[in-house]
C-alpha cells in the first residue's frame, strides 16, 4: 500500500485478490424523509461487469456516489476490493476509476494534458506516466489526438478519453455512471467493447449504472434498481427467463374490457400497461392466432414478441420502464 | 522503525506537491489560454483609477494625509489592492464553474487531500493575481511613485499575502456555492464592502466613530496599509496616518493563514 506511487500498474495488494470486486450489504440511504436507498444488498465478481439498471430516480446515482466514496455511507455494510468503505475510502481510491455522468474533463486542455494532470493526482509522474499515458492512448484509439483540445473532439471521443483517464492509473474496480449519456448506440457499442477488453484484459472488475435497456444487454450480469430497491439481479438471460414465454400485447380502445374478457376466456392474467392490454405466457404464438379471432373486432394491433429487459421491468414492478421514473 | 516512518512522510509529501503543483499549472494554462480573460481584471480597476482619480483629485482634502499627495497618488495603492480582489473573484468563480461542468468530481474522487485542492487553487489564483498585479505595478511612476529594488521586491510580498487571503476568502465561499449567480451576490455584499472600507478608497481620519471601528476590524485595513507603507519605504512621512509596517505585515499574514485554514475546512466539510 506504501508504494502506490511507484506501482501504478500493481492492482491490488495480494492478500485481498480473492475479495470480491464489491460487496454490499444492507445498504440503506435517505435525503431528508426520502428513502433513495431500502435495503440494497449485491456483490460484484473480479473481472465481471455488472449493470445497475434502473429509471432516473431509482437510486443508481446515489449508489454510485455512495461507492465512489464522495458521499459518507449511513447505513449497511460496503465493501471494495476487500477494504471498508466507512473506514478506508482513501485506501480504496488509488484502486478506484470513476467515470461520471456528467464529463469531468477539462475542455480547455488537450487530450494528453487532461490525462497527465490526471495521472498526478494518482501519484505518477515522469517517464513511467508518459509511458503509461502512450499505451492508455494507443488502446483507445487516441494517439492521433493526443495534441487536440478536448472541446474540439466529439462527443464520443470525450467519453473514450473519460475512460482513457479512469484507466490510467490502472485500477482494479471501474465505477461508471451513465457512461454512455449523449452517445449514439455505434459509440455506445464501441465503448461497451472496451470494457468488456478491459475486463478481459486486465481482470478489472465494473460497476456501471444505465437507463439504456440495451445497454444493459451487454453486461454479465444486470440488477434492476426501482424506487430504491434492487426488486432483481441476473443475468439478462436468467431474467428474461422470469417472464414465462413470450410476450404478447394487443393495442385496443377498450384495454379494461378487454384485459376482463381474455381473462375469463382463455384463464390468464392479462394487465393493463400503458393503455395496452399485456400477457406473458409460454407459446404466445398460439395465442396470437387465438385471440384474433375470438376478439377481431376490438383489436388494433398485437404484437408477439421474445422478452427483453424492459418486459423484465414491467413485469418485476407492473410500470412501464420510462414513465415510472419521469 | 524511524526509517519507515520518514519515508512514507517524505512520500506523502511529495505526492501532496506534485498534486498541488499539478493544480496550480492547470490554473495558468487555463489563463493563458482564455484571453478573454487576460484583460479582464485590469481593465476594470485601471478605469476606476483614472476616472476616479482624476474626478476626486480637486476635492480631496484629508486632515491626516501629507500635503501635495494628490487622489491619483492615494488611490493607487487601493487600484492595485482592487487588482488583487478582481483576480481572486475570477478565480475563484472559475473554481464554482469547475463544480458545475463536473471537473472537481474527477479531482474528489483521486486519493489527494483536500487540502492539497485547497493550496493548490489558493497558490494558482494568486499567482495570476500576482502576475496582473505586477504589471500594474509598471504604471507606478505615473502615481508618481518612484520604487528602490527592496521596495518592489516588499510590495510584491505584500500584494502575494493580500491576493492570498481575498483568493482564500473567495476560496470559501465557492466551495459552498452550486452556481456563479450565487456568489456574485456575495461577492458585492462581502467583498466589494471589504475593500470599500480598507483605506483602499478614503483614510480612516475623520470618518464617523461607527466607520472607524468597522475599518479597524477590516483585515484589508492591514494590508493596505502594509502596501502603503512599503511603496513609501523610503518616505516613511510621506504616507500619512497608516498602522506601521511590521504589525500591519504581521497581522495580514496572520489572516492569510487564518483564511486559508478556514478554507480548508469548508472544503473538508462539502460533500461534493
């Protein structure tokens, strides 16, 4: 731990590798009478990537903020790396890269002055950091840029340096809020390839929080963060596999009368989601074709589909994924 | 044992350096790079120099200023003071922009001090004060001050404790602070009065009893008058009824420090 400043690669002291990358128990926050925070317990593997997934509101930047060690923890168990927060967050911030929603570059600098003021606040300096600084460019795709004013790049090529700048000092756990904000989804699928190479490469452990459905696609595993309560945590596989089958959802004038008549015709349990009607169930192909010509004249529109994340949202807490948080 | 222990001090140290030095060079490339910026602080006072100084020149009269000292002449120390409150101003909001665009939040979350922030924004203001400062200082003959070396090397002593403490005091109130609309408001309601009542405007002599006991309090008091006394270090007589200069040094160190840990301190206590 004494030698941090020389060792920016060295990662982790050994007797800790073996923790996982985070662990929290029983973590509850409020502001005032408002609880951001009931009771969250999950835990992050060594060189996975987890999605915290949730609508605006949900508690993901409380999370975040209550990790990144930039606002005390009140109540439950956190701990990073091995070390706790409550106690050691200046122990864990050597080995911590954070990248924010909102860009903390400054736009006045070039690209390779951001990141040699950022490796000084990380204790490197000299030959090692200008060469650390060259690989970091060279793997982002930066080293044209090195020289070019950070508020002359583009949008995507800011949120790269973001990341170039959280990797620099080599860190074992990548904290990363809405990364992708304000990316176009080819960026945000170039920079979710980067982390996944970080993860593979390096063995970096990452904690990223995400209103993008598809964004949480990519991740190893994804917990559901709603009204301050993780309601689930999976793999986006195991999680589609909750809603039982496919989806079907037939638009009508009438959702209520409808939603009462297929009920009482075919024994499932239909609900009312944004003005449409909404059933999940095994073989929704059959049903398709069977509930168009038992109820023809009151249908608009249906649509069958294989479940995606957002059915897992609705079905988990009964809302549609963007109008329960806005 | 011993050994260990100096080590990890000695690295702690250096580490808190180069934090602070890496700080404090971001402020000047900023500077350098913003020439919108580079007048700004001049031009201002500059104007209130020659405007108010050649409009007040007839009418002023104080009892306790040597005769023949003309207002040009005693408003120069005060424009030179007002260069040094304007540049820890800009500075300082520059410091509440770096809140709201989101570049602190990276610095927070490195493993540097608070402290080490604090000096190395105080350190980086001042310096560009110092910097604006000096080059006012050219103007000097015009005031009709004439400077030996070891009194320039004195009032730029005196100017670096003065921009130290406005830039410490801007300091903390912007690290409480969410938007620059904010501390203007506290910017003319504290500092503009601060100055105002400093000697940098008008002498203590023959204010109202009230005044005097407010200018007394004044911590600006002392540095004005501490840079009076050193741009008349070889006329002592020649500067009027001012405290002399060790205890006016003395004290406006003192509040330097005091300002400065106070920084610190609001610093510590912010969240984010």
């Amino acid at each position: 731990m004494t030698r941090d400043g020389e060792t920016p690669h060295a990662v982790v002291p050994p007797a800790t590798a073996l923790e996982p990358g985070i662990a929290i128990k029983g973590v509850w926050h409020r502001y005032g009478t408002r609880v951001a925070l009931a009771d969250v317990s999950l835990q992050v593997a060594r060189g996975e990537i987890f999605g915290l997934l949730g609508p605006n509101g949900g508690g993901k930047t409380t999370l975040f903020h209550l990790l990144a060690t930039l606002m005390p923890l009140t109540e439950g168990q956190v701990e990073l790396l091995g070390y706790d927060l409550r106690h050691a967050a200046s122990a864990i911030r050597p080995h911590l890269g954070v990248v924010f929603q909102h860009p903390s570059l400054d736009r006045k600098l070039t690209v390779y002055e951001n990141l040699r003021h950022h490796g000084h606040l990380y204790g490197m300096s000299g030959q090692p950091l200008r060469e650390r600084i060259q690989v970091v460019v060279q793997r982002l795709g930066l080293t044209d840029r090195r020289a070019e004013l950070v508020e002359t790049l583009s949008g995507g090529l800011q949120r790269r340096l973001e990341l170039a700048k959280a990797f620099l000092h080599g860190p074992a756990l990548l904290l990363l809020d809405e990364p992708s904000t304000g990316l176009d989804p080819g960026a945000r699928l170039d920079f979710m390839a980067y982390l996944e190479y970080l993860r593979d490469q390096e063995g970096v452990s990452v904690l990223l929080t995400t209103h993008i459905l598809e964004e949480a696609e990519h991740c190893d595993r994804v917990g559901i963060l709603h009204q301050g309560r993780l309601v689930a945590v999976g793999t986006p596989d195991e999680l589609k596999a909750r809603v039982g089958g496919d989806v079907v959802v037939v638009q009508t004038p009438d959702p209520a009368a409808l939603q009462r008549q297929i009920h009482e015709r075919f024994g499932c349990a239909p609900i009312v989601v944004d003005g449409s009607v909404r059933v999940e169930m095994a073989h929704g192909h059959t049903f398709v074709r069977d509930v168009v010509e038992a109820f023809a004249a009151q249908i608009q529109a249906v649509t069958f589909s294989k479940p995606t994340l957002e059915d897992v949202f609705i079905h988990l807490t009964g809302h549609r994924f963007w109008e329960s948080g806005e | 044992m011993m050994q260990s222990f100096d080590d990890k001090a000695s690295h702690a140290l250096r580490r808190a350096a180069l934090a602070v030095l890496t700080l404090w060079w971001r402020e000047m490339t900023r500077f350098l790079r913003q020439r919108s910026r580079w007048g700004s602080a001049l031009a201002q006072p500059l104007v209130f120099w020659v405007l108010l100084g050649g409009g007040m020149q007839a009418s002023f009269r104080p009892t306790d200023v040597p005769a023949g000292t003309g207002y040009m002449e005693y408003f120069y120390p005060g424009v030179l003071t007002l260069v040094m409150l304007f540049t820890a101003i800009f500075a300082t909001i520059a410091i509440v922009e770096d809140r709201r665009e989101g570049f602190l939040q990276g610095v927070l979350v490195a493993p540097v001090t608070r402290t080490s922030i604090v000096l190395g924004q105080a350190l980086g203001s001042t310096t560009l004060a110092l910097l604006q400062g000096v080059l006012f200082l050219l103007l000097a003959p015009l005031a009709g001050l004439h400077l030996s070396l070891g009194a320039l090397l004195l009032v730029v002593v005196v100017l670096f404790c003065i921009a130290f403490t406005m830039t410490n005091l801007g300091l903390i109130i912007a690290w409480r602070m969410r938007s620059t609309q904010g501390f203007h408001a506290i910017m003319n309601l504290l500092l503009m009065p601060l100055w105002l009542l400093s000697g940098a405007f008008f002498p203590l002599t023959g204010v109202p009893l009230w005044l005097l006991w407010v200018m007394r309090c004044n911590p600006l008091t002392y540095g004005i008058a501490a840079l009076r006394r050193s741009l008349y270090l070889a006329h002592p007589d020649a500067v009027g009824a001012v405290p002399s200069l060790a205890p006016a040094l003395g004290l406006t160190v003192l509040f330097g420090v005091v300002t400065l840990l106070a920084a610190v301190y609001t610093a510590r206590q912010s969240a984010l």
